[in-house]
C-alpha cells in the first residue's frame, strides 16, 4: 500500500453534496477548506496558522477522515484522536457527528519537550484552535478581534480619539503569520499607522497580496518615514518592513522613534517558531530540529530582548499589551524580570466583552458563493439596527476583506445574540435565500471555551485562572446540546502546558431539526461563558445571567 502524500486540497463547492447529509458534509468541506492553499500557511505539511497548527496529523489520516466523513451516517459519530481517526461508534442524530481531543497530555507531562517527543514518535498533534478543529477562516478570523482591540486601545489613549479612532497615532508591532497579519487592517480600519517587523519576506508578500498591508519599506529609514508622514496627515497607513524584531525594535527605542501604541503577534509561544537573532529564516527549521534545546534558549533570549525593548517603550509613554503568544512568559523564563510590567489585552481590553457572552461568532457559506455572506451580512444589518459598531465592522468587511477559500464572515455578538443570528440564517437556507447550508463556529478564544492564564482568564477577579474546568464543562455542554462538531485541545494560543481550549461548529441546513439544534448550542455555548464569569463575580456578568434567564444556583434561593 502506498502512504498517502501532500496533495492540493481545496473544499467541494455548490448545492450538490458528497457525502450523505449536510453535517458531515459541511465537516468535510471545512476541513478541506483549512488546507486551501488560499488559506493555510504550510498545507504540504498539513499547517494551517500559528507555528505548526495542523488540520490533521499526517496525509494517511487526513485521506482516512475524508473518506469516514463521506460514509458517516447520520446516527454515526467519528472520533478524532489529535488529527488520526481512531473509530466510529454508534450514537444519535442529536450527537455530534465528530468528537475531537487535540494535544492533551497528563499534566505533569504537559511541556514542549515532552510533547514533541510524542509527535515525534507520530502520536499526537498540535491543534492549535481552529486548525485542528476545522473552523479556520483565514486572517479575518483574527481580524474581527484585533478591530475591537485597537478600538478599545484607541478609546483608552484619548488626546480626542474615541473608540474606533486611532488617526494621528502609529502602532507598533511584529509578525504578520496567519494570526499576525490581521493587525495592519486592524490598524488602518480603526484610522491609524501600523509599523510592522516580519522577518520572512514571504510573509510581507502574502499580506501585501491580500491587501492586508499597504506597502513594504526597503528599509527601517523608509518605513519610520512613510509612518511619521501618515500620521501627520492623520491618514491611514501600514508598513512593512523586513527584519528580527528582537533587533529592529530594540533600534527603534534608540532613535526615539514616535511610537503611541506597542504589541507583538511573532509566533513566540513556540520557542521553535520565534527565529532568535542571528539565525537566517532559511535555516529556521534545520537548526530547531537539529538541536531543539538550544535554539530554545537562542529564540528566549532573544525574546527577552524583544520584550526588554517592549517595557523600553512602555517607560517612554506607550501604550503597551501583550497579544496574547506567551512573549512575556518566555522573556521572564529567560531571566528578564520586568517582562510583566504590561499587561495582556484580555483584563486591559476583552473581559467586559466576555461578560455579556460576547465573543467571535464565525459562519462560512458552504456553497463558496460570495453572494451568500452577503445576504447574511444585510441579515445581520437587519437584526441588531441599534449596534453602530458592528455595523461599522459589518460594512467595512464587505468592503475591505478579501476572502480565502470559503466566503466567510466573523462579527463578535453576545448572549441571546448569537442564537438569533443562528436561527435567522437557518431561516434564510430554508427559504433557499441562501443556496447552500452554512458553518457557524468560532474560535476557542472565547467567553466560556478556555482557561488560559496568560491570555483568556488572565487576572480573573477571583483568582481562578489556571481551573481549566470550564472549558471542559463548556465541551460537554455542546455536545449535549446538539453541535456538529466539538473539540478539546490543549495549548493552543500560548502554547503546550499554558492552556485548555474548547470549540464547536454546528451547520445551519435549513431542517426543523438544525434550527432546534441551533437555538440550543448558540444559547448555551456563550452561556457557559456568562456562568464562569458570574461565578468568578463579575457584576456585569451576574446581570447578563439575570437578563436572559441563566440560572445560577449559587444565586439562588
Ligand atoms: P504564524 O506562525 O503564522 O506567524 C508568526 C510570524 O512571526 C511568522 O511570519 C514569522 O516569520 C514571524 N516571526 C518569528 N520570529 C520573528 C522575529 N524574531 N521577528 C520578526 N518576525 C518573526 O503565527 P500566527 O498564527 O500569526 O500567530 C502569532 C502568535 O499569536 C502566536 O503565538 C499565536 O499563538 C498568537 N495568537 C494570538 C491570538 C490573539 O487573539 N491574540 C490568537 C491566536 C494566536
């Protein structure tokens, strides 16, 4: 038998289906569309964004899923053991049709080095979020989040900007991957300069491509230029310029350079990913194999003079947050002490959001027709007329995002929200408005999917970051609450040890059945997310609960 190899995959388009409902069918086009060339970063090696982020474990499994989707029946539900089919077992139409467990290891095992010997040895995979869970959109997918973050930071800076308005300002920032390159149209949507280092051309040049990012300086010289001109003529712009941010950024802070806001999204919650100083991107990943321990400490150290560079920034006015890839973590283990003198942008800029259950609320059109996220997004117009700010974000997507792969559309809304939209859109297929079935999911950074206490439940008012129950609670609640797909991984985001991640996708088929399903999952699953923040008291959170009818025993009686 011949092992199967990389291939080019792109999901199946149109109304017709090959497998034999549309839940597994939508499984097996999403799948496929995470390995789009359009929008994985490494599909040959089955590397969908962040570091090494698979969709599947190997091109054997990948070939074996595709084929048990295409035969699942609609009592069945497949097993997916970090990216391998394990098995097919008998359930229910309610049940899932996939379960997937992505990366977990035994606590005390929980570490890069041990958890690469296993992948080594091929027993497991790293998930990452929505790579091994099979609701990967794209860069848009981030863009969504990074928009509401900037707009957050631009009302916390003032001097006249409100929320939404960073005209006049320039950010600072690295890395422009999957996840990364989200931040220059984030910038530039919220009206001001982005300065972003990435040290692998071809990374500059997939951005540029997509019209995530304006132009490419040939030089530091040139960017610091193009960004102090567009600032003073408070004019939208983002530059990118070639080069290691743990030496470019330590330069800018020399030159003074007019820096108002400082992040980073290099791949630094993989030590094997972040390339250390002095090494070429063309050797990257011989030298990580070749001795792992060493480039581990080459990429810390480096780290730390990133972050040192970072808190340089800080010292000087800026405003200045970790974006959520464990920078400071891997600065503080390489022995620079003030790597947590700023903070995450979950506790400076998300919380309030995650205690109204809101969150990344994602679809994708299964049919690939543009025209049908179209129609959702004037449904979406349509439903919530009183929230400008989405319908900012709504307009300027159809407007400024380019798709990869299948036509998609995020926009963050909240508890009672997400299941209006949900059964809104079941009601547009049903009418045949919309030509083919739709993907609604998100992504495990999420109100009530994760415990990560460098990121999502960082700071947590009741010092309960690091319980990783809640999402587990949050998996077994989809599951039984009718969702097409649901998944537990581990280290995604900020990487092995660090955290605990749920996710779910479920399909809007037009059916009685997905509608049922739908109000269910997309009620409860945010819900999840407003218990955990009630519980960990949260005011806000308790009264969002109180609102839509969450009970609270605790609260009670
Ligand atoms: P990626 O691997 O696709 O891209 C990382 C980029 O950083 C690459 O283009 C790489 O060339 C570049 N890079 C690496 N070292 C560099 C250096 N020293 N100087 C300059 N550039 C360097 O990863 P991604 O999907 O873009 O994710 C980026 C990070 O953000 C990851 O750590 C990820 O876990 C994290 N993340 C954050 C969020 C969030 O919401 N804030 C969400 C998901 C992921």
């Amino acid at each position: 038998m011949t092992v199967p190899g990389p291939r080019p995959v792109r999901a199946a388009r149109g109304a017709e289906r090959t497998a034999k409902s549309w839940q597994t069918e939508a499984a097996l086009r999403m799948l496929h569309n995470n390995l789009d060339p359009e929008v994985a970063e490494h599909p040959d090696e089955l590397v969908v964004y962040g570091g090494t982020g698979r969709a599947a474990r190997d091109w054997a499994s990948f070939e074996r899923i595709t084929a048990s989707l295409r035969s699942l029946e609609d009592d069945e539900t497949l097993l997916v053991q970090s990216g391998r089919p394990v098995g097919v077992l008998r359930t229910h139409e309610w049940a899932p049709r996939v379960l997937i467990a992505n990366a977990n290891l035994v606590p005390d095992w929980a570490d890069w080095e041990e958890f690469r010997r296993l992948e080594a040895l091929g027993l497991t995979m790293y998930g990452q979020m929505t790579a091994g869970s099979w609701i990967y959109i794209g860069t848009q997918g981030i863009l969504q989040g990074t928009y509401e973050t900037f707009a957050a930071v631009a009302a916390k800076l003032g001097g006249g900007n409100g929320p939404g308005d960073l005209a006049g300002t320039i950010t600072l920032t690295a890395g422009l991957g999957g996840m990364g390159g989200a931040q220059p149209l984030a910038v530039t949507m919220n009206g001001g300069v982005a300065l972003v280092v990435e040290v692998d051309p071809s990374r500059i040049e997939r951005r540029l491509a997509t019209r995530y990012l304006d132009v490419r300086a040939a030089d530091l010289d040139e960017a610091l230029r193009l960004a102090v001109e567009a600032r003073d003529a408070r004019r939208p712009l983002s530059v990118g310029v070639l080069g290691n941010a743990a030496e470019v950024l330590p330069e800018l802070l020399r030159r003074g350079a007019p820096v108002d806001v400082v992040t980073d999204q290099t791949s630094a919650h993989d030590p094997l990913a972040y390339l250390p100083v002095g090494v070429d991107v063309a050797d990257r990943r011989s030298l990580a194999a070749a001795d792992p321990a060493a480039f581990t400490d080459r990429a810390r150290e480096s780290m730390a003079a990133h972050v040192a560079a970072m808190v340089g920034f800080m010292d000087a006015g800026a405003e200045v947050f970790d974006y959520g890839n464990s920078i400071r973590g891997e600065a503080r283990t390489a022995g620079y002490a003030r790597a947590f003198d700023f903070p995450g942008f979950v506790p400076a800029y998300i919380r309030p959001l995650f205690c109204e259950g809101r969150g990344p609320f994602r679809w994708a059109a299964l049919s690939g027709d543009p025209a049908d996220i179209a129609r959702t997004d004037r449904a979406v117009l349509d439903l919530f007329p009183d929230d400008e700010p989405l319908a900012r974000w709504i307009r300027a997507a159809g407007e400024k995002v380019a798709f990869q792969g299948l036509p998609a559309r995020i926009c963050w809304l909240g508890q009672g929200d997400r299941a209006a939209a949900g059964l809104r859109f079941n009601e547009l297929v049903a009418a045949g408005e919309i030509s083919a079935p739709l993907a609604i999911g998100r992504d495990h950074l999420d109100t009530g999917s994760v415990a990560s206490p460098y990121r999502e439940t960082e700071a947590m008012r009741d010092g309960s970051d690091a319980i990783a129950d809640w999402p587990l609670l949050n998996a077994l609640v989809n599951t039984a609450s009718g969702a097409t797909w649901v998944s537990v991984h581990h280290g995604g985001g900020v990487g092995i040890g660090r955290s605990v991640h749920a996710g779910q996708v479920s399909v809007a088929d037009g059916t009685e059945l997905a509608a049922a399903k739908l109000e269910r999952v997309l009620t409860n699953d945010p819900g999840t997310g407003v218990l955990r923040h009630a519980d960990a008291g949260y005011p806000e959170a308790e009264a969002v609960a109180a609102r839509h009818g969450l009970r609270v025993p605790m609260s009670e009686g």
